[in-house]
C-alpha cells in the first residue's frame, strides 16, 4: 500500500492483492475513522497487473484536515469477502501559505546491497519516515533490475553484508515477471512498508528500472543478458514500473513521467523524464559538436512553458540526471547531461541551454537530482559560465538510499558550476557500503510566514551534513 501524486482534495491510492479483487478505500480526517468517505474502484487487481490497483480518491475538503487517514480493504472478485484494513495517512496540499517538507533521494537496493536483516534492513526510510515529511521525491532508480542480490557480500575490510534474497532478484530481470519481482522485492523491507504507509511519493525513473546507463535503441553486448534489445527491455521495465509506483499516469503529460505536481501556493514540483527520450549515449562526448536530447522537444516546451507559467513561490524541477556533473558510460560515452567538454553547450547541453535560457526570468528555481551515489551543493552562475544566457540557480544532489557510494566526479565548466558543498567516499573507498554512512537524502523544508527555502543533506542514518537557507525573489 502507499500513496502518491497528492493534490488540494486527495491522492493516488496504490494497493496489491493476493487473488482477482477490488479495491475499496475508506478515508477520515482522523485515524479512529469516526467518519468515513468510501471510494470503491472498478477495476479488479488481477494477473493483467501482477495483483496491483490504483484508486485516486478526490473531492476531500481542499485545504480542511490535510492529513487524511486511509483504509485500503480488498474484496474478494468471486466471493465478495473482505480481506482485513491496512491503514495509512498522506498529507494533501495546502491551499494558503503553510510550511511544507519535501525530502528527495534516488537509488534502492543497489550494487548487491539489499535488504540486510543485521541492520535492521533499509533503515534509510524508516529515518526518513521520523522527519514527517509532507512528500518524498523518488529520483529514479527505484529498483536495479540489471542488479542481482546475493545471499551475502564480503566487503573490502572482511566485514560481511548479508541479505534476504528472492528468486527474482538473482538474476537480472530480462521477463516481465522478472521486472515486476525487482519491485516486489524492496515491499519485503518492513521499513519501506512504514514509509509508504506515512508518506505520498512522487515518483520518477531512471536507468536501473531496465538496465544500467541504456538509451532508446540500445543493443546490449552483456553476457548477462539473452534478451538484447533494450527497447524490449524498457517495455518490460515500464509496465512493472507503472504497476508497483503509486504515479498517477493520467496526470503525466505524455501517460508516462513528466507532470507537474502543484502542493499549495509556495511549492510546484516538476518531474522529468531525462530517459525515455535521450539520445545515444556515444553521441554525448568531449568531441561532441552538434545539438542533442535528454529531454525531447515535447517535454522541453512543456517545462520552459510550465515554469513560467507557475505562480508557486518556488519551483522545484525534479532531475533524474544532474546537470554539471560529468557521468561516464565507458572511457568516452557520457550517461548524462555533460560531455565533460569546456566551450558553448553542445549535445545533450544544448536542450538544458535552451531551457535555461527559456526560465531566465523565472524567479526561484531550484533542481533536485540524485543518480551519482553522493550528495553535493552546486550554485551555477553565467558569470563563470561558457553559456551565459540564464540566470544563477542552485542544484542540489542527493542519494543513494541503500547502494554503493561513489564519486566525486568531475564538474562540466559549461554552466559555470561551483561546488559549494560534497560528501563522498572518494574513489579509493568506491563502491561504500551502507555500513559507512555514504548514503544519502536531502530535505526540503518552505516556511509559510517568511516563504523562505532551506535545504538540508542528511546522512540515512540521520546526521546532517550541510544546509543552506535561500530567500525569494
């Protein structure tokens, strides 16, 4: 069970069951459900979509009892039985000025690093949970479907990382069952139920979700793999992606990713997909000369449209691939944005310059990101830029939940990067396990009196590592 895609007057309710069922979900505005509204959906949870439902409750009061406590029940498709309450709360959007918490992070069960019983599994959201945050942003890889999980893992200092395993997180997922167990797998965690039970998730995806560092068009030259084709692959990935995420497909723009999520008069939240509609990777280099995609031209219109027309306090763009930071694919591909190159912005840069360029006069824009298994604060200025048409704005990077740590990496000069703040292992301890407290998750936190942004850098574990807090324009 969890929620998702908040609005003023509900959310998307996600739930799975065991056998062909409704779902019916009951909602109060306290958690003794003295008064209850009662949604009943019409579609039935069956094998089509792996036993998962969604129900968008709506119409509750917009602004009145913002915590809303929820009761999913199943009823039987055949018998009508019911099974037992599972309950939750999610937080609607405000619709005056009020304080609003948004933490965002990236990267589940990543690297062979899965749910360890020793530690008391994926702690990272049960200290995530304690925060109470109004939302959470999934960054993307949510899963690693190209990762398996082994019973155990010996780390370089002899210590021994153990985890609970399941038949379909031993190999990589080249099925559609496969993909559909990466999910499954993560609910095992009794952290991660807690979480989804507390708070609503905006959810994006990224590469894991199929295969690491793919692009449309893809051929894979991985022995892993019996299955090749990666356009294959990511339909598989997409459709167990949308059944097991609480997203809303028909609040994204093109029934897939990107959408815009309003939460009341100071916060807008806008979700990309820098996936989907990327080019080839080996297009993306330091040799690289001509314009690129990481967005698309539809979904590039659509942000620099969007944004300027917010009337939200802040706006928050959601990056499922940073900006400066100069990701490798093999010694001279690139994965992300930045082709490492110094000089004007060129292939995939191109399309951000454009956007950029296209904001300029959008006052208080802030990117959230994940992806590189650190957290770090950048500020981008045209006055140290090679591209000067837009105006300064911070970019803060944060994760991974339960992965390796890596990085730092290497800043691309184009939009004048300069990296105020980094926690990382360093590359002679790559590939950190969670026992050292290189994983990652930042918070958000808007206050309703002053409308003031301030961002903080935790570790999973809880310990806060940096924070700044930024006014409005």
């Amino acid at each position: 069970m969890a929620s998702g895609d908040v609005s003023a007057d509900g959310a998307l309710i996600w739930a799975r069951a065991d056998r062909p069922a409704q779902m019916i979900v009951e909602t109060s505005a306290d958690p003794s459900f003295s008064r209850t509204r009662v949604f009943r959906g019409r579609d039935v949870l069956g094998p089509d979509s792996d036993g998962t439902g969604r129900l968008r409750v709506a119409g509750l009061r917009p602004g009145r009892d913002r915590d809303v406590h929820y009761r999913v029940i199943l009823e039987d498709a055949e018998t009508g039985l019911r099974s037992d309450p599972v309950t939750g709360v999610f937080r609607t959007a405000p619709t005056a000025p009020s304080t609003v918490r948004i933490h965002w992070s990236g990267d589940v069960a990543g690297q062979g690093f899965g749910i360890n019983p020793d530690v008391g599994g994926m702690f990272c959201w049960s200290t995530m949970a304690d925060r109470s945050p109004d939302l959470f942003i999934h960054s993307g890889d949510t899963v690693y479907a190209d990762g398996p999980i082994g019973d155990s893992t010996t780390l370089p200092d002899g210590r021994v990382w153990r985890n609970v395993t399941t038949e379909a997180k031993s190999a990589v997922a080249q099925t559609l069952d496969q993909f559909r167990g990466q999910h499954a797998y993560n609910l095992l965690d009794d952290n991660y139920r807690r979480f989804n039970s507390r708070v609503a998730q905006v959810v994006q995806w990224d590469d894991h979700e199929t295969v690491n560092n793919w692009y449309p068009g893809e051929v894979l030259d991985n022995p892993a793999y019996t299955v090749r084709d990666v356009d294959t692959l990511a339909a598989r990935g997409f459709q167990a992606f949308h059944e097991w995420q609480p997203l809303d497909r028909r609040r994204a723009v093109d029934g897939r990713v990107y959408r815009r999520i309003a939460y009341g008069p100071l916060v807008d939240v806008f979700v990309l997909d820098m996936r989907s509609y990327k080019d080839a990777n080996p297009l993306t280099s330091p040799t690289a000369t001509a314009p690129g995609h990481i967005l698309g031209d539809a979904q590039t219109e659509w942000l620099i449209r969007e944004v300027n027309a917010s009337t939200a306090t802040w706006k928050l763009i959601a990056n499922d691939l940073p900006l400066g930071i100069v990701v490798p694919d093999g010694e001279s591909d690139r994965e992300g944005v930045a082709n490492g190159g110094p000089g004007a912005p060129v292939g995939r840069e191109a399309e951000i310059g454009r956007v950029l360029s296209g904001i300029r006069d959008v006052p208080n824009v802030v990117w959230l990101t994940a992806d590189v298994h650190y957290t770090a604060a950048h500020h981008y200025s045209p006055d140290r830029a090679a591209f000067q048409d837009f105006s300064p704005f911070w970019e803060f990077v944060s994760g991974p939940l339960n992965a390796g740590g890596f990085g730092p990496n290497d800043m691309d000069p184009t939009f004048g990067p300069e990296v105020v703040y980094v926690h990382a292992p360093g590359k002679d301890h790559a590939n950190s396990s969670p026992l050292d407290d290189f994983q990652h998750f930042g918070e958000i936190e808007v206050d309703g009196d002053s409308r003031e942004l301030t961002v903080r850098l935790f570790t999973t574990r809880g310990t806060e590592l940096w924070g700044t807090t930024l006014r409005p324009r």
